[in-house]
C-alpha cells in the first residue's frame, strides 16, 4: 500500500470510520511500523487549540444597513434610461423649436392679414378687397418681404445642412408635378382671352398654394417635424416664385392691353387693387405712357 | 441570504476568520485587509449566497484572497518553513505555546488544513471544498501535519511524551 493511502487509512482508523476488513488491515500496519503507532498513541495530544483572545475589534464597520443594492448591469441600465431620456427631452426641444418657427411664421401672415384689412377699410376703398391669400400674399412680399427672404434663407440653410447631415435626397423637384402644375397655371392665365377672367383666374391661382402631396417630396428618414420644415420651406419658395413669375406674365399682358380695358379693370377687380401697389405707378404709368 | 444574515454572519464567523487569517499572514493588518476585503465581496453577493454556507464561503473567500496575494507578490506560500521563529529557551514553552510554535513551521497548505480542522472542526471533505483538494490529500496533509509537528515538538523543543 502507498504511503499516501497509509495516512488516509490511519486518520480514518483514528475516527473510527473503518469497516472490520479496514481495521484489521490499518492494525497489520501499526503492529508493523514503529513510527506509526507512535503518531498514532500521540495523535490526540498533537492538536491545536484557537486563542480565543483573539478577536476582530472593528465588526460594526463591516455590518451593513438595509439599503438596496443595485448590481452592476442595473447600473448600465440607469444610464441607458438617462441617456434616453435626455435624447428624447432634446428631440422633444428641438421640435418645440421648429413648430415655433413654424407658429412665428403664421403668426406674421396672420398679423399682415388683419393690418392690410383694417388699412383697407380705413381709406374707404369701394371694393373692398377681400382678405384672400393673394391680399396676405401682396403684404408678405411688400411691408416683410426682407423678413420672408431671410427667414426663407435661414430656412433654406438648415434644411440644406439637414439634408446633408442626414442624407435626404428630396425627390427632382424639376420634375415634380407641383412646379409644373404651376407653370401650366400661369400659362394658362396669360392665355386666357378676356381681361377680366384673366384676373379673375389669376387672383384664384395666386390663392392656390401647393399642398404637401403635390409637392412630391420624401426623404430617406420619415421624421416627420424636419419633414413638415423641409416642405414648407419648399413650399415657400415655390409660392414666392409662382407670384413672381405670375406677377411679371401679368405686367407683360398689361402692355397689350388697352388703356380703357386696364381702367375698367381698376375700377372694377378687387384682385386688381391688391395687385396696385406691385403694379402702380410703375408698371401701369409705364404701360399707359406705352400705349399713348 | 438577508442584510439581517449578513450582519449576523459578521457577527459569528468574522472572529473565526479573522483568527485564520492571523495564522496565515501573521500580519494584523494583512488579516484585517483580507477579512474585509472578502466581507466585501459578501456584501456584493449576499443575495446569492446560502446563510447556512456563508461560513465556508467566508473561509474559502479568505483563503483564496490569500493565496492570490502570495501568489502576487511571488512568495512560496506553500514552504513557510522560511519563516520559522526565533526559538529561545524551551523548556519555558508550555505544549499549547510549542503546539502553536511548531504550526508556524510547517508549510502553509498543511497549516490550513490543521487550522480549519482544529479551530473550526470542518470535516475532512468541507476542508476540500475550501482549499480545493480531494478528501483524501486533506487527510494526507493532515496526517503529515501532525507527524511534522510531533518531529519539532521532540527535536527543537525537547517534548517528551508526545
């Protein structure tokens, strides 16, 4: 047997855990081995005793109160949520930001709105003109056109910077059906045959403004605020250009006309008192003293 | 395992600990840094730990704290017969002190094993389980322990008797 299976049979016979067989195997060895029943006879005197003076003095620094825990992936988590929050706290200020933009401008066409009536009503005009979106149209471009032009510029800025920061790609608005509408629109005004239908037709086209779907814009992201600004941004500008297109094929068809068509007209469209301060003096003293 | 069960645990086991840790570094506040270091990591844990088990837990969390601090510092904690005491006049000693002295003197694996048998009473098959050995090698070490132990109490201290 091996030294090492000596030992454990020996402890094993000194706890008494051997069966008959072992016992009789483990006292063959005793009888045999000086050394070992030496171990064995001193073995319950070979024992150490812990000092019980020795004692941990601090064991109120290591007790703990009932405090909640969080392991090490709540941890993680928190400030997952945090992080969260705080993009969905800056989306949330950001849009407040553009709808407020947005609001500011209406607010401005609203405001030009109610000044231009109550202008209006002030001089005693006969024909009242009405408070129709050429009217507000008229003012926009006459007492804030340098506001619009700037406010569009910044506008057209940032959703230049958003396009290129996110990569939307609006669609070839060259192409799209909004632009064209508006041509085919203008086209049509000029060649109308009488004067007044003309200006009748023009004031309902001016009055037209391009809707979102007509428009025909996406972008690869559907976030709806930056869309919403993208397309008014566009639709801003397509209206501005459809005015001023309108505007000169207008003062281009006044030469033609005849003095008195033009006077009848100015007596009796209420489209065509909006359209006197673009067109008077300039164009209407120019295209009279033409037509002399 | 409640806070409750965790203070208690301080309560009952930290002086046991404490006691084997003293054995083993014969550094007060090596023992203390080892004791609280592997409270610590109780605290952290205590939700996942059996109270009925935290006192081996306790004891294996020390004594692996302690070999991997030996290991750190590239001491062969395995011969600890490098650091064996100054002995003066033996005949003073009485055979607790000389027990005491001769435990010094022998390596540390075997002084674990005597440690955790004798201050603590675990079986021979819970002394495994915390130092990592098979039943059989614990009665191994110990056997040899206590052989090593009986030589230095005749040789160096001059015991008769044992």
């Amino acid at each position: 047997m091996k030294h090492n299976n000596i030992e454990a049979l020996l402890i094993d016979y000194l706890e008494g855990k051997l069966n008959p067989e072992q016992m009789k195997e483990a006292e063959s060895i005793l009888a045999g081995n000086k050394e070992y029943a030496n171990m064995i006879g001193a073995w319950s005197q070979i024992k150490v005793e812990p000092d019980y003076s020795v004692m941990y003095k601090h064991k109120d620094a290591l007790k703990r109160q009932n405090v909640i825990v969080m392991p090490i992936w709540s941890k993680w988590a928190v400030a997952a949520t945090v992080a969260l929050a705080l993009s969905c706290a800056l989306w949330v200020w950001n849009s407040n930001g553009i709808q407020n933009q947005e609001n500011d401008l209406a607010s401005v066409q609203k405001l030009d709105k109610t000044e231009t009536s109550e202008s209006i009503e002030h001089q005693n005009i006969k024909n009242t003109p009405s408070t129709s979106s050429s009217s507000m149209l008229n003012q926009l471009l006459g007492s804030n056109k340098s506001i619009i032009k700037q406010e569009s510029r910044d506008i057209a800025t940032q959703q230049a910077s958003i396009v290129q920061t996110k990569q939307w790609k609006p669609i070839d608005t060259n192409s799209s059906e909004s632009i064209s509408l508006n041509e085919n629109k203008v086209k049509s005004v000029v060649q109308s045959e009488s004067p007044m239908s003309k200006l009748s037709t023009i004031q309902a086209k001016v009055d037209y403004q391009p809707t979102s779907e007509q428009l025909n814009f996406t972008m690869n992201q559907p976030q709806v605020k930056y869309r919403s600004k993208a397309l008014a941004t566009i639709e801003n500008s397509l209206f501005t250009d459809a005015y001023t297109g309108l505007r000169e094929e207008v003062k281009d068809k006044l030469k033609e006309l005849q003095p008195s068509q033009i006077k009848n007209s100015l007596r009796n469209s209420s489209f065509f008192s909006e359209f006197r301060d673009a067109l008077v003096p300039t164009s209407l003293e120019e295209t009279l003293a033409m037509n002399k | 395992m409640t806070v409750q069960e965790y203070n208690l645990s301080v309560e009952l086991y930290a002086d046991g600990v404490f006691r084997f840790m003293m054995k083993l570094t014969k550094q007060d506040s090596d023992s203390d840094d080892l004791l609280q270091t592997a409270y610590e990591k109780l605290w952290r844990n205590y939700s996942n730990v059996d109270f009925e088990k935290v006192k081996s837990w306790l004891f294996t969390t020390s004594y692996r704290l302690f070999i991997d601090g030996k290991r750190k510092s590239r001491t062969d904690y395995t011969d600890s017969l490098q650091d064996t005491p100054q002995i003066g006049n033996e005949d003073n000693f009485d055979l607790k002190e000389v027990l005491n002295k001769a435990l010094e003197m022998i390596p540390a694996i075997q002084k674990s094993c005597i440690l955790l048998r004798d201050y603590e009473g675990y079986s021979y098959d819970e002394i495994g389980e915390i130092l990592e050995l098979n039943e059989a090698q614990v009665k191994v070490y110990i056997f040899r322990a206590r052989v090593k132990m009986k030589q230095i109490l005749t040789e160096k201290f001059n015991v008769t008797g044992v």
